[in-house]
C-alpha cells in the first residue's frame, strides 16, 4: 500500500509530541510528486541508529542520457556522482545523510541505479525534544527539504560534469588495458598532482607549491584514450622497481599514489590518471598482528627452539615475520604487484650486509632477506615489486629500473645505477637456496568467522577497527583500505562467510572468490542483513577482504 504525501503530513502532525515510538507508524511508502518514499526501518529512540529511507524515482523521468547508461561502469559512477551531489545538497540538513564518496569512485550501495529506477538511500534522524516527537520538525525534514535536495540533485546536476567523469572513467579502463598488452604495473600521467594537502586529508596540495609529474624521457609512453588526446606519462614495467632519492624528495608520496592507484580516482583529484595493477598489495611491517598457519620459509627458517615457520603461527609477530607473512599472505590473494616502502619496512627483513652476514652467520640468522628473493618473486612467481629505497645501495644490484627522486622530479637513473653497481661492488652473499613456490591456499574452518552471538557478528568501527567476538581486529596497517563504507563491507562479508553451509573443500581464496561472484549478480545490497536498504556500503577489494581475515584473532587454517 502505497501512500500519499498528504497521508504522511498528517500522520506527522497527529504524532507530535507523542512518545517516540510511535514513530515506528510512519513506516512504509509514500507517493511523492516526482519519486516514491521508501520508510524502510523507523530508529528506536532518538540516539539509537538512524531511521533509514529510499528514494525512488522513475528512470524514465530522469535526464539521464540512454548513451551515459551504455558502459559497464555508467551505475557505479552515475551513482558515485550523484551521491556526491545529494550530499552536498544536504549540507546544510542536520537531519538527513547520505554516506559520500571520498576520492575514489567505489561500487557504493548509497544511490542505486537499475534499468527501471535509480534510487538513493538516506539516513534520518527523526526529530525529538527529549523522547518527545517532533511532529512539525519531522515534518519540514521528510516532506519539505528532503524532496528538495533530492530532486535539485536527480533533476538538476551539471550534466558537462557528469559526462567529463564518464569520459575520465572510460579513459582510466583504456590505460588500465593498455597496462595490461604491454606488462606494465604503474602508469602515471604527465601533469598529475600527487602529494596531497596532510596527511589526514586526500585532497590535492594546491597547484602553487606541487611539482606535478613529469615522466623521465626514457620511460615516457603514450595511451590512445577514447576521449581527448592521447595521455603521456610514466610506465613502470613487470619485474623490480627501485625508487630512490634524498629524504623529503618525494619518494613515499610516489609510492602513496601508486598504492591508491590501484582504485579509480575522481576529476580533479590530480591522480586520475595514476593507475596501479589492481591486484597490487602495499606490505608494510606490523609488529603484534596475529599470523595464522602461513609458510614463511621463503624468507624465514630455522628458528629457535626449531619453531615451524612453513606454517607460521604466532599471535604477536615481529616486524619481520609479519611482514614476511603479509607478502605470502598478498600472494596467496593473488596480487601480482607488491609495494615496499622502507619507511615502513623491518629493516632486518630487507636487508642484511657484508659485515652483518660475516659477524652472524647464517645458521644464526633465520632471515632470508627481501633482497635476496624479489628476484626470484618476479622471474620465478611473476610478482613484480616496486620498492622505495634510500638507504640500501645494495638494492641496485637487483633492480630492472632505478628511478630517481630529485627534488620532486623523477629520472631514469638504471643506467648510472649499474654503473655504480659495478665499480663497487657489493660484498655481501647472496642468502636464497631454493627455489620459490606459490604459497598453498589456505582452508579456513567456518567457525573462524562465526560470532558467539550470531545476532551481533562482526561489526566496523571507523576506518580501521572491525568488532567480532568482543575483540578489536585491528586495520590500521591495511593501507590501501580506504573508506568507512568498504570496512562495513568487509564486516557484512564476515557475517555472510559465517551463515555459510560449512565447505571444507574449498580454500579461503575460493571462499572470497564465490562471495564475491554473488556480489557481482546480487550486488552489494545482497551483503547486508539490513531489511530495506544497505546505504552505506562500498565496495572492498577482495585483498582487503583477505588481509582483514587474515588478521582476525579466531582465524583456524586447517591443514
Ligand atoms: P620522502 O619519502 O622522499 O622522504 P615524501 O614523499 O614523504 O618524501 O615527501 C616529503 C614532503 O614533500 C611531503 O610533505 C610531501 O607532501 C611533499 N611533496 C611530495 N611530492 C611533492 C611534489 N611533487 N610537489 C610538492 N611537494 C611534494
Ligand atoms: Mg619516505
């Protein structure tokens, strides 16, 4: 049953200054003049959770363009878009939310779009004095500035704007398959902007004080796009990468936007076209994370007290054997790139010199360092590492490229760099033996991700923080986890891994493979155990997914 505007005026207006609950009335759906309201869950008091609603309109009425409608991604940025808009439309609304995009365009359950509807998803906190209702506020918010900012946004978009960002998009996929026919593992465009404002903030520096990019000539190519001119720029090629350069050149921030690039970025971000390979994996050290049954033995092994490292366990690892893992662990999710930064890295697990291999001998050192197997990652496993590295001249000896940071500006210094490599020669030995395998997919029990009380399961916390079990599952160093939405998702994916039929014959990769097939046809809606709408989920990587598994403090691999 469907009501009328009119209905909902009223109804509002008889509950004033009733008891809260008796809001739960107003659930339902309501005909508006240009869309249909959708009052899918009514909050239980006034600081609980928001009340949830839809907005549908009919997509027939809307001018949207059938041609914007015609490519594969048209849902995904039409509704990151207007999202956007919605949001902006709504700043000056206490009441009402609609969960907005940052930089990255992300699969996004806040605006829906199908063949018939497009539909945006709000959340509203109904007004109260006290637990009293406020019938003629809830009546301003639901029937006055809702339908305004919601129809300003669906009717009144800048259309130049919305076709740019689609043909930005459509430009984006075509370097992405050009990365593809030509082995590349990073593209970035002349003329992109990529450090940002601070550290907390992923907007752009402003244009007077960036050094934009400029691709050494050497590694300049060229991608024919579908839109505009051909777009020049920097290729990093398969194999191992060497970022070099002075302390505050600008090094970290090249890798930070690679890291990011594995995600498509909006207009006017400055790093629309800086693309990564979309498996690629930011590892990074993190003492204290829990390790579940991972096979180490690439680069760590004879430990003390003869402690097993093919299926490492530990509930508190160093930086070393978490970073260690945390390699194995990205390859195992089927990531063909990975990025190092030594800033970030356990300097033992990187490197161990002459004087060090000399003083403690190998059957002393259980470290086989990072520099002795990127080589063997890339020609034997075809995993490809881009690394920064300041300190380490020794890494000049295993680079296929040495780019160089020199006051903000990039060069192609693999020529010198075998130079140098070859009047000094490093004395130090190489510490690999055998040769590399693919890591063994891993099988999870089921009961890893069930909750003791199933009615809670895992819950996000911020960015970074996912409750399951009471216990705080930390992602703070998931680095290329990068908005609210996508950990909300991870957590839903939990709960859905849990109320799975247990399937022992299948590895955890599998696991996140078939939900992630499920996703593709049911959508991200499909994730949530929300009656009515999911509004505020995005999209995750399925290397997110598995890293955030992957630390989960009731992990059990079985053998
Ligand atoms: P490194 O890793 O080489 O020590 P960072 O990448 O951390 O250096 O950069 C140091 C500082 O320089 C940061 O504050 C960063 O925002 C700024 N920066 C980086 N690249 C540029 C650029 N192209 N133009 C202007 N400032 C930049
Ligand atoms: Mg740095």
């Amino acid at each position: 049953m469907c009501y009328r505007l009119k209905n909902l005026q009223a109804q509002l207006k008889r509950m004033d200054q009733k008891g809260y609950k008796a809001y739960k009335d107003i659930t339902g759906s309501y005909s508006f003049p240009s869309f249909t309201l959708f009052v899918d869950h009514i909050q239980a008091d006034p600081y609980a959770p928001p009340s949830r609603l839809r907005v549908r309109y009919d997509l027939q009425k809307l001018p949207l363009q059938k041609e914007w409608l015609q490519h594969s991604f048209s849902a995904e940025v039409i509704g990151d878009f207007l999202a956007r808009g919605l949001k902006r439309a709504l700043t000056s609304s206490r009441a009402l939310t609609v969960d907005a995009p940052g930089q990255e365009i992300l699969a996004r359950t806040a605006v829906a779009i199908t063949d018939q509807f497009l539909e945006f998803r709000l959340s509203v906190s109904l007004p109260a004095a006290g637990r009293k209702i406020l019938g003629k506020q809830a009546s301003q918010v639901l029937t006055a500035d809702l339908p305004k900012a919601c129809d300003q946004t669906a009717f009144q978009f800048n259309q130049e704007d919305l076709v740019a960002q689609l043909e930005c998009t459509a430009n984006q996929f075509a370097i992405r398959k050009a990365m593809t026919e030509n082995g590349w593992v990073g593209f970035v465009a002349n003329s992109s902007i990529l450090p940002r404002v601070s550290g907390v903030s992923n907007k752009p520096l402003a244009t007077g004080k960036v050094v934009s990019f400029q691709a050494p000539k050497e590694r300049e190519r060229t991608v024919t796009v579908p839109y505009g001119e051909p777009i020049k720029g920097m290729a990093i090629e398969k194999g191992v990468t060497v970022i070099v350069g002075g302390g505050y050149h600008g090094k970290s921030t090249l890798l930070k936007a690679l890291e990011r690039g594995v995600y498509n970025h909006i207009l006017g971000d400055g790093r629309e076209y800086v693309l990564t390979d979309d498996s690629a994996v930011k590892v990074r050290a993190e003492d204290g994370r829990r390790i579940e049954k991972v096979d180490i033995s690439p680069f760590i092994s004879n430990l003390p007290f003869g402690k097993t490292t093919t299926a490492f366990q530990t509930e508190d690892a160093s930086g070393s054997t978490s970073q260690a893992a945390s390699i194995i662990e990205a390859i195992e999710a089927k990531a063909t790139t990975l990025l190092l930064d030594e800033d970030t890295s356990a300097t033992n697990f990187m490197i161990r010199d002459a004087r060090m291999q000399r003083l403690v001998h190998k059957d002393k050192e259980p470290i086989t360092p990072f520099i002795d197997q990127v080589r063997p990652l890339s020609t034997e496993l075809g995993v490809s590492t881009v690394l920064v590295v300041g300190g380490a001249g020794d890494y000049l000896d295993v680079a296929d490229t040495v780019l160089m940071l020199d006051e903000y500006s990039v060069f192609d210094v693999t020529a010198q760099a075998g130079v140098v490599a070859e009047e000094i020669q490093t004395t130090r030995t190489k510490e690999n033996k055998e040769t590399l395998k693919r890591p063994t997919e891993r099988k999870m029990g089921l009961t890893s991700v069930q909750s003791s009380d199933q009615r809670k399961g895992a819950a996000a916390k911020g960015l970074h923080t996912i409750m399951h079990n009471k216990q705080a599952l930390s992602l703070s160093f998931v680095e290329q986890l990068v908005d609210t939405s996508q950990t909300r998702a991870i957590a839903a994916c939990v709960n859905t891994l849990a109320s799975q039929e247990a399937s022992s014959s299948k590895s955890i990769a599998e696991l996140i493979d078939s939900l992630y097939e499920t996703i593709e046809q049911k959508g991200l809606d499909g994730l949530s155990s929300f009656r009515g709408h999911p509004g505020d989920l995005a999209k995750p990587r399925k290397q997110e997914l598995f890293a955030a598994l992957n630390r989960l403090r009731s992990l059990r691999v079985k053998n």
